[in-house]
C-alpha cells in the first residue's frame, strides 16, 4: 500500500541555513512523529526507533535511513526502510529549496509503502494516520526553522579573542632580559670570584713572606 504526500512552506531562513538544518540526521531525525530513539552510523547513515499504533495494533518500527542527495542549498532527500510489526515499511522525503527576496520556499514530497500485516489488518486506516504523521513532520520542520539559527560566526570570533589579547601579553616577555640584577649575572660572578680569588691569594702571599 503507497502513500504519497505533497506540500510547501516558507520560512525566513536563507537556503544555506535551511539545507544545513535539513541535511543533518541528527536535526532531521527527531522531528519524525513518534520518535523514540535514534542512532547514527554516519554522516548519512542512521536509525531511527519509532512507535506504530494503528487501532488495537501497537508495537515499534525501526527504520534504516540514508540521505540519499544532498545539493546545497538546493536538494535533501532521505529514503529508509524496516520493519513494524511484522511489515515492511519504505520511506521517503525530498525537499527542494528555492530562495525568494527575504525567505526560502520549502517544497517537499514523500511517500510511504507498507508490505504484510500491517497493510491487510490497518487497511483503510492507515493513510489518514499517515496524513496526519506527515503533518506533524512539517509542523515540527518550521517550528524548527522558525527559530533563530545557531551563530556560526561565535566560533572564529571566539578563536580569535585569544590570540588578540595574546599580543600585550607577549610585550613583557622580550624586556624581562632588561629588568636582571647585573650581580646575578654570570659574567659578573666570575668577575667577583675571580677578584675574590685573587684578594685570597694575596693574602696567601703576605702570610707567607714572615715565615721566609
């Protein structure tokens, strides 16, 4: 049994801001409706734990997804496949950027196909809870993008910070030569042991000429 589903929105994100939201599993995957639990293989690679309930049939789905495309700023697309309660399920979600004068459109498709039990025992059921599943998906999409983006600017700005103030600080380092006692001074000291040596064998000197 197919499932298809279609629709656009705008939100005033830039296209960039949006395909980075939307290319990252670990943003994109827990808007999905009835989310549970999540793990991520790789940068596109992850598995997503869902609940099922369809009338008295209850139980968990746990979906392999991949980002199948990513163009930036232009294209994300996901597709996945399982198993939910002894049926297969197939997934998939594209979104198609376009930008306008102070915003994005959106416009997304998906289809969902489900094989086995599931199908027969939900039967008419289950595309108008899958309508309403697809539904939250986007209304959690642009919550999510109606909020303000991360700045990524912080991070050079607060990497920069440091090595600003680092320069002063070097400052007093090259005149520390210029602040040295010249007694400790190794030159020095040899000079005052050479004359001490010299003051004490004098004196050697002068004790000896009596005894002569």
């Amino acid at each position: 049994m197919a499932i298809q589903f279609s629709g656009e929105f705008t939100t005033s994100r830039t296209p960039e801001e949006v395909f980075d939201f939307l290319s990252d599993p670990g943003k994109f995957g827990p808007l999905l409706p009835d989310f549970q639990s999540m793990s991520t293989q790789d940068a596109t690679h992850f598995t997503v734990k869902v609940k099922v309930g369809v009338g008295n049939i209850r139980g968990s789905a746990e979906i392999k997804m991949e980002l199948s495309e990513a163009v930036k700023p232009l294209r994300a697309q996901y597709k996945g496949q399982g198993n939910a309660v002894g049926s297969q399920v197939t997934v998939s979600a594209g979104f198609d950027l376009s930008p306008l004068p102070e915003s994005t459109r959106v416009v997304w498709q998906g289809e969902t196909n489900v094989y086995g039990k599931l199908a027969s025992m939900a039967g008419g059921m289950l595309e108008p809870l899958g309508r309403k599943n697809i539904q939250k998906l986007i209304e959690g999409l642009q919550k999510a993008l109606a909020e303000p983006a991360a700045p990524a600017a912080e991070v050079p700005q607060q990497m920069e910070a440091p090595t600003a103030e680092a320069l002063p600080v070097e400052a007093p380092v090259a005149e520390e030569p210029r602040v040295q006692e010249p007694g400790f001074s190794p030159a020095n000291n040899n000079v005052q042991q050479t004359g001490a040596s010299a003051s004490t064998e004098s004196a050697h000197g002068d004790d000896a000429q009596p005894n002569r």
